[in-house]
C-alpha cells in the first residue's frame, strides 16, 4: 500500500495521487500507466508516501512500465526544469522518459535529417594552442570548471574536445557533447570514430527512428556508450559515469526549445555539470555574451584559439562593396561577378550566402503600393517558383501567383527583393557554365538530400554553392576560396537586441568557410552599411572587442546578460482579449513585484510578429537585475494569471528568452 505521487503530462502546476497496487515495484523514478478522467496516460513517480492510507477518490497504478526507473540525477533535472522554466513538471519530465516508452513526438531539435558521410578525416597532433587548452581542461577533471573555448572558425576546437573525450573515457568517463545542428552530427561522429577507435559512441537526435534513438539512450544508461554526441534533447540522457559536458557552437539559438517546455539546453549543461562536480566547454568563435560576460567576471575560465588550426591556412580577406550606384546586374554587384569569374577559371569553389529562401521576399504593384501579404500573419508572402506559388513562411498558406494587382487590375507585377531560388537564377544565366547547386530548407526536405549535395561539393562536382544558414557551420571544403554575402543588411533593421550579435556570428561563421586549407580565402560582402559595428567586427576578425562593445551598451541598456528577463506571450484571435488579458497581467505583476527586490514589469507590446495564424499576439516583459527575486516572482504570477485569460486565449511564460 501507499500513495505514489505522479507527475502527468498535462499542463498543471503539480502531480497526481494514485495507489500502489500489492506487488507492483514501484519507486521514485518509475515510469507508470495510469488513468487521468479516464484516458491513459504514462507518467513519471516524482515522490512516495508509504504511510499514507489512498482516499475514496484516488485511483490505482495500472501498471510499470518494464523499464529501470528514472536516474535521480535526470529526474532532478528535468523538476528543476519545470520549477525554473515555469512549466509544468509533468510536461518538463517527458523530457526525461526514454524514446518510444511514449508516443514519437514530432517536434524538430535543429534543421535537417543527418546522413552519414563517407569520408573520415585525418586527426592531428595538437598545435600549442589546441595543447595548452586540453591541458587547462584535464587539469580541471573531478571540478566544477566552467570553460569558455573562443576560437576562430577553423582553429581547431574540435580536436581539443577530443582530446578531454579521450582523457576522460580512458578514466572510466562517460562524455556528453552537445551540438545544434542534426546536420552536424555525421560529420562529427566520423571525427570521433577516426580520432577515439574502440571507444563506443552513439548519437541521439530527433531525426533518427524511435528504435535507434532508444538504442542510443540505453547504450548511454547502461554505460556502454562512452560518448553521447546529441542535440538539445540529449541534455536529458542518463550517464551514470559522466565526467565531462560539451557544448559546441554554445552561442547558437537552436540549443533553447522555443515551444512547450522552453529549456536552454547550454544552461542545462552547466546546471547538471555544476551539481555532479565535473567540467563543462562551451565552444564557440563567437561566444554568447551570456558565456562572454561570466568569462568577463572570472566566473567562467577563458581558453582562447587564436588562430587557424591548418599551418597553410590563413585567415581570409575581406572586403565590401556597395549596392547603392554600382553597375548591380541581378543582384550581383561587378566585384563579385569577377571574383566568381576567377575562381571558375581556377578551378576553386565559390559559396554564395543569402538568408532567405524562395524566389523574392515580396510580390509588389508597381503602380498602387500593393504588396503580397498573408490573410492571417502580420507577414509577406514570399514568392517562389517551380512550382510558381506565394507562400507564408510563418504559417502553411500558399496561393497561387496572382497575375494582375487585386487592388487596382495593373499587371506589372514585380517581384521585390531576393531570395535564394532568384540567386541560383541569376548565377546560372551569369555563367552558364558553371555547376550550380542550391541549399536551403527546400532543397533538403527529403532524408539524405543535405549529404547528398555536401558530398557533391566535396567531390568537386560543384562549382557554385548557392544557399542559406544551413551553409555557415561546421562544413569544411579545401577548395571553397570565395564567399559572397548577400542582403545581409536586412538584418539590420531588426528591433530585437540580439540581432547584431546574432548576425556578427552567423557571417563569422560564414566568412570562416573561406580558404580552410592551403589557398587563400576571400569574402566579399555587398553592403550600404560598410561602417556598421557588425561590418567592422567582421573585418577585423575582432570578436573579443565587439563582444566587449555590445557588452557596455547591454549594461547602459540595463538587457541581458546584465539582467535577468522572462516574457508573458500571449494569443487569441481577438485583438481585445490579448490587450485584456495584459492589462490585466501587468496589475497583477504590479501588485506582486511591490518590494521584490527590484523587478520591473513594462507596459504590454505586440509581439514581433503582431499576427500570425490567425492569432493575434502580445507580450509583457519583466526585468530584474538579479535572477533570485524574478525566480520567487515568477510562479507566483503564473498562478495569478490561471483563469483570467478565457478559454480562447494562450500564455506562455519564457524564461530567459531568446526570440521576442
Ligand atoms: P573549428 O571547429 O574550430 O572551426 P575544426 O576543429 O573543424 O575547427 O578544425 C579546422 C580544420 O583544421 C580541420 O580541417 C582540422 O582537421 C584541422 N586541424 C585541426 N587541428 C589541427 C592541427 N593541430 N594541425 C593541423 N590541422 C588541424
Ligand atoms: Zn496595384
Ligand atoms: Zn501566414
């Protein structure tokens, strides 16, 4: 007899109460069936209370699943979760339950579906940077160190991390390394496997089939697997001898889970390292000022990579030129027509990088101001062709392409702007010669696309790399010598505050794929804006002085790292019940942030994107200058807000967010 307390996946503050059956074995941790108003559901034993006699209305345990209970450690983690990311636990603690116990969640941990690559790279011996680095990091082993690995793209970050693998798996460890792209894990299992032979490595994302992915977890549980290679959904894998945490590219968004339970997985990383006393590196050539700022403060151990790893490579040129007066064909501005030109005539391999797929962003009148626009997002509709559609890229409307102007009849259409279909069109009417391949989320939807055309361009079967994001990271190809960079400038019209640390990290890291091994690389960026801080950092190859820069104006801005924020989203098809629910969750917040040691609540704005799918949205910051006091806040709100919303309305709250 006894009670079981049982935390479900449904979106309540607390756990269940059901009755343990005579001779079910069942203890914290455990995975069980039960019935919630009737409908079964699993869920997870987050306490027991063996002396209490179950009331009238409680329910029994209809079974355990055959399973060894949750481990403590991930069980622990994934409350933390709840409480800290103010979820409900139940929710948080799905996160916890091995795959294919529950049914297969469609949600997506990073673009892409991986495929593995043929070829195994060579390993090296470490440069004294790479040595001096590893070394700090095995002197740490058995402490709580918290490094920050800043190095340039192409220094050699990873052979430092496989070298504290080693070291840790040749003691009896187990390693966890984290990355955010399931596009990258291929390619890193393969310098694993060259690096570490005989050790056991597995990977755990969520483009792979439940079996394998439950294969991968119980290999990790059981300690057979000494190496975890996963996206964010792998912060949650038990590793009984875990001894070291990896967090490659830490800076990267991806790694914080923007719906349902909205856990940053590199804060987890150093959360979960701290507790079992083992260190954790994040890498990244362009650290988030959040890593940058406790580096900053000591808190954090700085270990810099200054240069690039390769003894032939050197770090790329750089160079602007203005759209704005130039003889601009197509989108391409003269400079880099010629600096194509000549890496065709050599032979060498160009990548062109536009960060926005489809044909034109916009479809425009050109004799009224009409413009394509989605009935039900405050957005454009993105022209795109074969098939020729206009497309939301925020919600699945599609329309066909109209061939007159619905506001006044003109048929002088024009499509406004570019995107990477409209790009690869204008490469291949500029040089028909030349073998042109495309990359972006359209290209690659089906299972090995992504590797297919990597394997392409490694093979030297292309000559021209047209494409997205997907492009910037991780991907080394000797031959690549010219990178183009194009309407970069958009993103600099971006409210949010984060937009110019985010662009400086992504063209870094799209400017890093230029001349990676012996020849010299070269980028060019087409700009109006070529004194834009952004631009500069770029061509200084400066990151510790930006970082620096935009560090200051966070502190006079008083916005994270300096402080702490959380945002009440809100969304209802009225425009009314939004405005309603905020007013009035402002008051509360007022009336609760009374004395709670400095939390501002500011006054309720639209979302960013103020509609979309029909939902009009809404939110409310709060701010505070240390996370103790927004942490008590919090959850008191949260039970301030139950109920005032109606039925038709949706609220989250987002703790330390990413995207606004
Ligand atoms: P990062 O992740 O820092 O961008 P990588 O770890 O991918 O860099 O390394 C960049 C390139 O340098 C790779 O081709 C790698 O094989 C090579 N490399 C790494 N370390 C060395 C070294 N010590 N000597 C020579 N080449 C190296
Ligand atoms: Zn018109
Ligand atoms: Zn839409």
């Amino acid at each position: 007899m006894g009670i079981a307390r049982v935390a479900l996946p449904v979106a309540v503050p607390h756990a269940f109460d059901y009755w343990i059956p005579e001779g079910l074995d069942v203890r914290r941790g455990s995975v069980v069936r039960v019935r919630l108003a009737n409908r079964s559901s699993l869920g997870v034993v987050v306490g027991i209370d063996s002396a209490s006699e179950p009331g009238l209305r409680v329910q029994p345990i209809d079974e355990v699943i055959a399973i060894p209970p949750i481990a403590d450690e991930i069980l622990d983690l994934a409350l933390f979760v709840g409480r800290y990311y103010q979820a409900a636990p139940g929710l948080a603690l799905e996160l916890a339950v091995p795959p294919s116990c529950k049914a297969r969640s469609r949600r997506r941990d990073g673009a892409g579906v991986a495929d593995v690559p043929q070829l195994a790279p060579a390993s090296h011996a470490l440069n004294p940077a790479q040595r001096a680095a590893a070394q700090a990091i095995l002197d740490a082993r058995g402490t709580s160190a918290v490094f920050m690995l800043h190095g340039v793209t192409g220094s050699g970050k990873t052979e430092v991390y496989l070298a504290a693998a080693q070291d840790a798996v040749e003691r009896g460890g187990q390693v966890l390394i984290l990355m955010p792209e399931i596009n990258l894990t291929p390619q890193f299992e393969l310098r694993v496997r060259a690096a570490l032979p005989g050790i056991r490595a597995v990977t755990l994302h969520s483009g792979l089939a439940a079996g394998t992915r439950r294969a991968s977890w119980d290999a990790a549980a059981s300690g057979a697997a000494r190496i975890v290679l996963g996206t964010r959904l792998a912060m949650f894998t038990p590793m009984p001898e875990l001894a070291l945490v990896v967090v490659d590219e830490e800076h990267d968004d991806s790694f914080k889970q923007q719906e349902a339970v909205r856990y940053h997985a590199r804060d987890l990383a150093i959360l979960r390292a701290r507790r079992r006393g083992i260190p954790v590196v994040l890498g990244s050539a362009t650290p988030s000022l959040e890593t940058w700022a406790r580096s900053r403060q000591g808190r954090y151990r700085a270990l810099a990579l200054p240069a690039r790893a390769d003894p032939r490579a050197s770090p790329p040129s750089i160079a602007f030129v203005p759209l704005r007066g130039s003889r601009t064909q197509d989108g391409l501005s003269p400079p880099l027509r010629d600096a194509i030109a000549q890496r065709l005539a050599r032979r060498e391999q160009s990548l062109l990088f536009i960060n926005r797929r489809g044909y034109a962003p916009s479809l425009k009148c050109a004799s009224c101001a009409w413009e394509s626009e989605c009935p039900r997002c405050a957005a454009r509709l993105v022209v795109h062709h074969a098939p020729d559609r206009l497309r939301c890229h925020h919600c699945a409307h599609v329309e066909r392409v109209t061939r007159a102007c619905p506001q006044c009849g003109n048929v002088d259409l024009t499509p406004l702007g570019f995107g990477t279909q409209r790009l690869e069109q204008a490469i291949r009417t500029a040089f028909p010669q030349a073998r042109v391949a495309r990359i972006d989320r359209d290209t690659t939807r089906s299972r090995g696309a992504f590797a297919a055309v990597r394997q392409q361009v490694e093979d030297l079967e292309v000559d021209i790399l047209v494409g997205t994001q997907m492009l910037a990271k991780g991907h080394d190809f000797p031959r690549l010598t010219l990178v183009g960079i194009l309407g970069a400038d958009n993103a600099l019209y971006s409210a949010d505050f984060r937009a110019t640390e985010r662009l400086v990290a992504l063209l870094m890291q799209v400017a890093g794929r230029a001349g990676r091994a012996g020849l010299p690389g070269q980028v060019i960026v087409q700009t109006d804006f070529p004194d834009h801080p952004v631009y500069r950092a770029l061509a200084t190859q400066d990151y510790a002085a930006f970082a620096d820069e935009l560090l200051a104006e966070r502190e006079l801005a008083q916005l994270p790292p300096v402080t702490r924020v959380a945002l009440l989203a809100a969304e209802a098809h009225s425009r009314d019940d939004v405005d309603r629910f905020l007013a009035s969750a402002v008051e509360r917040a007022h009336a609760l942030a009374e004395g709670a040691g400095g939390i501002e609540v500011f006054p309720p704005v639209p979302a960013a994107m103020a509609r979309r799918a029909g939902y009009e949205r809404g939110q409310v910051l709060v701010q505070c200058p240390r996370r103790a006091p927004l942490q008590a806040f919090l959850p008191r709100w949260r039970d301030a807000l139950v109920g005032i919303g109606g039925s038709k309305l949706r609220w989250a709250i987002d703790v330390d967010p990413v995207a606004f």
